[in-house]
C-alpha cells in the first residue's frame, strides 16, 4: 500500500478536532472515533496480507 490509508487521515482529522474543542463529549466522540479508525486500519492490513497470500 503506497501513501497513508484513508484510516490514518481521518484518525488525524478526528485528533485535531479533539484537541480543538473544549467540549468533553466532543472531545470523547472524537478521541473514540479514532481509536475505532486505528483499530479498523489494523483489520484491514491484516486482511490485505491474507490476501497476498
């Protein structure tokens, strides 16, 4: 895979909005979605390596 994944650019964009707000829900809502978004980009190398094999 050449580039950062779509994953990693929208963890990024979800962390900058975190540290933007001074709002504690939003600032959770986004710090989860990015915890979720990193979780997701590992499921997806995995399944890329399965399918090179």
């Amino acid at each position: 895979m050449s580039g950062p994944s779509r994953f990693v650019e929208q963890t990024k964009d979800h962390l900058y909005k975190a540290l933007e707000t001074d709002d504690p829900d939003e600032k959770d809502f986004h710090l989860r979605n990015a915890l979720q978004l990193c979780a997701w980009d590992g499921v997806a190398d995995r399944t890329e390596q399965n399918d090179a094999d």
